[in-house]
C-alpha cells in the first residue's frame, strides 16, 4: 500500500506519503497560499524526493471540509482527479476529524472547530474507542454559545481555531489545546487514518462537504423567499 494524503481545507496546505513501514514523508506549509497553485508542485516535489512516481500509488487520502470552501474544492477535485486517472481507491475524511486525530491519548471529548466567522464554528464530537476515532457529535454548522452549552458537562477538550474563542472557552471553563502543532491539520495523521478507512465506491459521486452555504447563495435564497412572500401576498389579495 502507498498512500498520498492531501488536506488544503484550511490555510495549512498538509501533505503526506505513506505506506506499510508508515509515514515515510510529509510537507506542511503554515501560511496564507494559492493552493491551487501549490498543491500540485508540492506533491511532486514529495514524491521525487521519495523516488515514487505517481503508478506507485494505491491510495488517495483527502480532507473534504468543512472549512475554506475554495480550498475544499481544491483538495476534492485534485483527488479526484488523481483517484480516476490512476485508477486507484480514494478515500475521503472530515477535516475535523483529521484534526481530533491530532490527540491520540485523550479520554473524553475530543471537539474539533474551524472558525465560521461571526461567531459561528464548524465543530464535531470525537472519542478515541479500542484505538479508532469514532464521530459521537456529527459534525454541523452552530454558534459557538451553542457548542460550549452542549459539551460544558462533558469531560472534552476543543481543538482546531482555539485561538479565535478563548476568551468565551475560558469564560466557560472549556479544556482547550494549548499545543500548537495539534490545532492545524497534519498530512502524517490523515495518512493514518485513511489507511483504515472504507474507500469511496463511487469517485465521480465523491463531493466537498460545506456544512453551510457561501453568503452569497444564502442572500440569493433570502431575496427569493422574499420574493416569493410578495407574490403570496399579492395572489392572497386579489
């Protein structure tokens, strides 16, 4: 098995090589890039590195969101891309859940969160069961008042954009990650859990996961339902 793990779903362009002895290489770039235009270049400046041409591959590993719509996309349609052409297996895991992978030894609540802006996170529920990862909180779109009332008596730790809400997590008491490394995603964990995973039966049918629609679709919705109440009311009318 050679494994190609690929994450763009946040800032952090993360990827991994690896196979049956494990990790056997990785790249991690922390800052704000173009990943359409780093993704590619990165992975075959990894693969040359390890002398693995891209017919080695057995296996692709992608984060599919939620997070940076754009990088989503990115990361989804390279896969895809890569799966199809190569005619090898794809699978696709949550990006929280590649971020709660980040703490192996953690007995409660593992609670991955992503800033969704305006007060809002995208966030999951995880527990570490017989050394598997298993989703107990699905992961959804809510305020962040809303989490820490559903998890504040809970023995669970918040990882991912702690930064963005320590003032309120702390005013409530929530167990935070303080290590850095572990609040960003990491190709070598994405890697690992994608070994173990089911692979997608259908690759064409592979798509991002959103969580929640782009602003602007969301002002087009509004303005249609408004529209459509106008018409209501008028037809009522008459």
């Amino acid at each position: 098995m050679k494994i190609l793990a690929l994450d763009t779903s946040n800032k952090t362009l993360a990827i991994a090589l690896y196979d049956e002895t494990g990790i056997v290489a990785q790249k991690q770039l922390n800052i704000k890039t173009n990943h359409s235009l780093t993704l590619m270049p990165a992975i075959d400046e990894l693969m040359k590195d390890v002398k693995w041409s891209p017919h080695d591959l057995t296996r692709i590993v992608c984060a599919y969101g939620p997070g940076s719509y754009t990088g989503i996309r990115i990361a989804v349609t390279t896969a895809k891309m890569l799966a199809s052409t190569l005619n090898i297996e794809l699978v696709g895991i949550s990006s929280l859940k590649a971020i709660a992978a980040n703490i192996p030894n953690f007995e409660g609540l593992l609670v991955p969160i992503f800033n969704a802006r305006r007060q809002n996170v995208f966030a999951g529920g995880y527990k570490w069961e017989n050394g598997k990862l298993i989703n107990v909180l699905g992961d959804c779109h809510q305020s962040i008042e809303v989490l820490i009332d559903s998890i504040k008596n809970d023995q669970a730790m918040v990882v991912g954009d702690v930064a963005d809400f320590s003032d309120i997590l702390n005013e409530h008491g929530i167990l935070m990650n303080k290590t850095a490394a572990w609040n960003i995603p990491n190709g070598a964990t994405l890697a690992e859990l994608g070994a173990n995973e089911e692979i997608v039966e259908d690759i064409h049918a592979f798509l991002p996961v959103y969580l929640k629609k782009v602003e602007a679709e969301e002002k087009w919705l509004e303005k249609q339902d408004e529209k459509f109440k106008e018409d209501t009311d008028y037809v009522e009318k008459i």
